[in-house]
C-alpha cells in the first residue's frame, strides 16, 4: 500500500471532486505553476487550510511566503470534508486532564475555543459565503453512552464555564433526527457548520491579499534540509529559510519521519437532492448537524439548500469504491430508511491524516522545519488555528507550538511497512464493538 501515491490514485490532476461544495463554489482561475528558480522566506507544502492560515499569518508579520500545492487549492480533505467545527479537542476533556493535567487540558480548551472563532473570524473576512449554521448534535447510538453525555455535558458547564452544550434526552433526539439509532446526546450551539470549500478559497484570497504567493499543479518531488531548505517540483525551486509541512493525508513518503507517525485514510460523503419541507420534517428538521458515536463515525447535516449531507461508511482499501454513491448510500439507509426514495446528487471521497491517539501531531522536524497534521478528521477549525500556530513559532513565539507538540503521537508499531494492516485489524475490531 505504501507505493500507492495518493495524491494521483483517485483523481484527476488539478480538477477539484465532483463534489456538492465544488458545485456551489465558484474557484478562481488556476493559479500559476513553480517555474525555475526562486527565493522565499517560508515555503509551505499544502494548499488547505493549514498552510494557508500560516500563509496569512506570516504574511502579514511581513514574510515573504510560498505555498506550494500539488493540484488546486483546497483541493484536498480541507475543501472535501463534512464541514462539521466541533468544540474542543479530537479528545474529551477527561481524557486530556488525565493525561496532560488538568492545566495543559485546560490551555488545549482554550486553543480549540480560539480555533472555533478564528474559523468564524476568517470566514466573515473572505469573498466567499460559507453558510455558517450554528449547532452541533453528538448522538449516541448505544443506551449505555447516554449518562455519560449527559455528565460531560454538566463538567463542560460547570468546570469549563461553557454553557452551549445541554444534554439531549431520546424523546427529544428523535424529534430532532427521525431515527430510531439515537437513544440521546448533546446539543451544542457553540459548534457549527460550514462549507469547508468556501472558507479555505476564502483564506487562500485573505493569504494573496496579504503577499503570500500561491502555486497549484506543482507537486513537490523532493526537499534537502539544512539552513536554506531546498523544495524542488519538476519545473521549479524555492530556496527558503523554513519550511513547512502542511500535507496532512497526501504527505505520502516525502517526510518519512512524519508518515511514520500519521496514517492516510479515506472517508465518503453523498449529498442528496434537494428535499421538500415534508421530507426534510421526516428525515430532520434540526438546522443542526449530527455526529454520532460510533468510531466508524457518521456525521450529517441539512444544507441550506434542503439538501441531506452525509458522511459515512468503511474503507479499508487506498482506492476510493467504485460507486462511492451507492456505498455511502447503504449506512444512509441504516440511519433514515425513510430516506431511500431520494437521489443522489453527488459522491465523492478524500483523504485525511489519523494519529495512534487521534490527537494532532506538531513537530519540530529540524530547527527551521515544522509541520501540524494527523488531525483525525477533527481539523477544520484546528488546522486552521494550526497554521496561525506554526506562524508563530516561526516568528519566535513557539510556546503555544511546543505545548501542541506535547501531546502523545507515537509511531505506528511496525512504522510505515506495517500501520495499514494494523490499522485494517483496529478498524475491523471497532466496527465490530459499534455494533454490538
């Protein structure tokens, strides 16, 4: 699996999917390629929203910033994904109390509440409309979960100050989504949804605004460290004095330090046709999304044109299925069988970055080499804030850097020759409890 390049394995060069964000969303012309030589302050490899917001950011701390990205931007998970900007990190707070203490926990609470308004922030800034809805439904799809939502609930209440979340008993779950898989969970008003397109386009423009300089269909081929890092693409090459990795699911072999530690996945999304007010009140009236509990997770949402958006369904393989409608289709059906006269209007799959902890790896790769991926499909609003982090640090200020980098992100056991059978044996274990 490793010789597989995801980056050409399921699409075609420089052609966003044919997805319902890229239906909706006008993208500019594409952008020029690398061509020869030249000299920048900060290179960044990846055109989603990490490198972007880092692109912004150090552009406007007068950098002179080169992105460098192998097909369009915001071609990869960040223009694909759910649009789901949950609250707080890929992890409870419970979870990073016991492991970080309860001050770090608390500092990575506030990092993700700045990541939340940081999206918001950048979305009301670009040119482009990203139909923020507030309000974020974690549905618990086993009775036994049901105490513990509604204890979370109550810690994030009282301990955290956060009175956006209410716990959401089964009668009014299944008012809300007309399923009978949910037995109860959170609401979360603070959490909300977005077109994830829209936004990274929108920074992309903020970033060129600012000085950044943008290059698409420029895959990088390869990078020699030291004091001045060397990025060469086949046509061209920059010369910088830092560097960043912000590749995420598509880094493949090109820092294998890094690819030891993140494991590309794909994940698949179908968005339906447009429903009418009678259909859209029996599958989901909530302007809501949801996320459920399963680790194989499902996450949908209504769009605001009546559309049901969603994600779901298990893949093992680096190719994306052959009918990506049809497969997600079936999980669909699970969730809301009264949905099975609808259409599908549009499928289509991506690839992100998970970690052994599924909490996001920072690392300092050399001196003047950074990278923040493996955001464990939790990234919209952090790898935003990531890239405004890893900025930073490249401006001298690395505390908040360093206290991501702290964070648990072990290789996995047999390093790159070995994760993805492991990885295929931990999923099919995990979709085997999430039926249970």
């Amino acid at each position: 699996m490793t010789s597989i390049n995801l980056l050409h394995s399921n699409d075609r060069q420089g052609v966003y999917p044919a997805s319902w964000y890229a239906a909706i969303t006008d993208a500019p012309p594409p952008r020029a390629s690398l061509a020869g030589e030249a000299r920048f302050d900060v290179c960044i490899i990846g055109g989603g929203l990490t490198g972007l917001s880092a692109a912004l950011h150090l552009s406007k701390a007068g950098y002179k910033v080169a992105v460098v990205e192998a097909h369009r931007i915001g071609w990869g998970a960040s223009g694909r994904n759910g649009g789901q900007v949950g609250t707080g990190q890929r992890l409870d707070q419970d979870y990073l109390e016991k492991h970080y203490g309860k001050q770090n926990a608390r500092h990575y609470w506030e990092i993700a509440e700045e990541a939340k308004a940081l999206v918001r922030t950048l979305a009301a800034e670009g040119e482009f409309e990203c139909h923020i809805e507030n309000g974020i439904l974690h549905a618990d799809h086993k009775r036994g979960y049901v105490s513990e939502s509604r204890e979370y609930a109550e810690k994030l209440n009282t301990e955290y100050g956060y009175d956006e979340i209410r716990f959401v008993d089964q009668e009014e779950m299944r008012a809300l989504v007309r399923s009978e898989r949910y037995f109860g969970g959170t609401l979360d008003t603070g959490a909300f949804h977005i077109n994830p397109l829209a936004l990274t386009l929108g920074i992309a423009g903020l970033a060129e605004s600012a000085g950044a300089t943008l290059f698409e269909n420029s895959e990088v081929l390869s990078v020699m460290e030291g004091p001045d890092v060397s990025v060469k693409t086949a046509q061209g090459e920059i010369r910088a004095s830092h560097l960043v990795y912000a590749c995420n699911g598509y880094l493949g072999t090109l820092q294998k330090r890094v690819a030891k530690r993140v494991l590309p996945i794909n994940n698949f999304v179908i968005a339906t046709e447009p429903l009418t007010a009678a259909q859209r009140e029996a599958i989901m009236p909530t302007v809501a999304a949801v996320a459920d509990s399963k680790f194989v997770i499902n996450y949908f949402r209504m769009t605001h044109d009546n559309r049901l958006l969603f994600g779901g369904g298990e893949n093992y393989g680096y190719r994306f299925p052959a009918d990506i409608k049809a497969f997600v289709r079936k999980p669909m059906l699970e969730i809301f069988p009264q949905s099975e006269p609808l259409k599908i209007d549009y499928g289509w799959g991506g690839t992100l970055a998970v970690t052994v902890k599924r909490m996001p790896l920072f690392q300092r790769i050399a001196g003047n080499i950074l990278t923040c991926t493996g955001y464990s499909g939790h990234g919209v609003a952090l790898a935003t804030l990531a890239g405004k982090i890893a900025a930073e640090a490249i401006n001298g200020q690395a505390s908040r850097f360093d206290l991501m980098a702290e964070m648990d992100t072990p290789r996995f056991p047999g390093g790159t020759l070995l994760r993805y059978p492991m990885l295929v044996a931990a999923m099919t274990w995990f979709s085997l409890r999430d039926r249970l």
